[in-house]
C-alpha cells in the first residue's frame, strides 16, 4: 500500500530554516516523480517543488532561490529544506507522488503545517 | 506562463446537476491534460479526473470531465448531486516550463 508521512514542520520565525521530510512505503522515490505542494490557511493549493526520475529539480518562482527539493533513495525518503522563510511561507505542507508531466498527483500525504511569525 | 481561473463557490440541490468550469488564461487549453482534485475540510486533496476525463477507480460515475476548445476551459460535471459531494474542488495542468498549476478552486456547497 502506498503511503507518504510528513514530518518537520513547526513554528519557526522569520529568515529561518525548516527541512521538511515525506517518507514513502509501498514504492521507490526514486522511481516516481515527487512534489511539495503548499496550502496556505484558508487559501487554495499552490506547486512549490518537484524531482524527477532523473533527479532534475523545478521549483516555483515564489520558492526559487530558498527551497530545495531533494531525495534519500536508501531512506525512500522525499526532503524540502526551506531557508530565508517569509510570513508568506505558513501553510501546509503536503508531498505528493506524480505519475509525470501532464499528469495527476495520485497519491498525498496528510500534509505537515509550517508556521513562519515572530 | 498561465493561469487556471475557476469559479470561486457554486451551490446547488441534492440530485441536482453542477458543472465547475476551469479557464487557461494563455496557451491552449488541449496541449496538456487538465486533472481535478476534491479537497474536504482538514484532508488532503484526492483525484476525481484525470486526463481531462479519465476516472479513478471508486469515483463514482456521476463525475464527467470535458474540455471545451472554444473557451480554452475544462469542466468537472456533477450529476445526482450528493450532500457528500461538498467540498472544494481544484483544477491542475501542466506548464511545458516544468510547472504544475492550479486553479484558485472551486466551493461546492449541496444545500
């Protein structure tokens, strides 16, 4: 059965660091395409990162410069380490397995709640 | 780079049928597939349409998706409309710039 388990979030103040973890059962990171995707409170589902197969990283032009999507092959372990958060950066955050370009997200997780305030 | 635009709330009767359009800003709407997601409160969200009309398995078949050229939009039709239908609905596609987008989703309310 597939499975994806947030974890990392938490409260943290602006201009920090948070590294964000998923990690998977019932399939191989490394052989699927992986995202992050964000939802701010009360606000609608937004792309933030995704590797592919190949190990190529895309991330939104909101997050571009700050986060970083990377993979545990041996840990099947999905990561997101966010540096220079802002207050815009609160939301939750959830990992998603995709089965490609053009395709859909099949499968999330429950997702882990960032909070960034002083 | 494009948006997806969708309704912000529709409302409708039980056994009613509602139809949520999803509009591309820029860019034609057929060159890459359109999925839907259904979101309810405190949960993650799940897939009702793939493929801009494709069905996962245990979506009932009261979900339909199409794709309407001539207003570069897609749409999610709900038929038989169920209280357990309510809930938010997001759109999704793919930018060939390697983006995903989302819509700005959609509140079904079945009052």
């Amino acid at each position: 059965e597939v499975q994806l388990v947030e974890s990392g979030g938490g409260l943290i103040q602006p201009g920090g660091s948070l590294r964000l973890s998923c990690t998977a059962s019932g399939f191989s990171v490394g052989s699927k395409f992986m995202a992050w995707v964000r939802q701010a409170p009360g606000k609608g589902l937004e792309w933030v990162s995704v590797i592919y197969i190949d190990g190529s990283t895309y991330h939104a032009d909101s997050v571009k410069g700050r986060f970083t999507i990377s993979r545990d092959n041996y840990k099947n372990t999905l990561y997101l380490q966010m540096n220079s958060l802002r207050v815009e950066d609160t939301a939750v955050y959830y990992c998603a397995k995709n089965l490609g370009p053009g395709s859909h997200f099949d499968y999330w997780g429950r997702g882990t709640l960032v909070t960034v305030s002083s | 780079n494009f948006m997806l635009t969708q309704p912000h709330s529709v409302s409708e009767s039980p056994g009613k049928t509602v139809t949520i359009s999803c509009t591309r800003s820029s860019g034609n709407i057929l060159s890459n597939y359109v999925q839907w997601y259904q979101q309810r409160p405190g949960s993650a969200p799940t897939t009702v349409m793939y493929e801009d009309h494709q069905r996962p398995s245990g979506v009932p078949d009261r979900f339909s998706g199409s794709i309407d050229s001539s207003s570069n939009s897609a749409s999610l039709t709900i038929s038989g409309l169920k209280t357990e239908d309510e809930a938010d609905y997001y759109c999704q596609s793919y930018d060939k710039t390697n983006r995903w987008v989302f819509g700005g989703g959609t509140k079904l309310t079945v009052l």
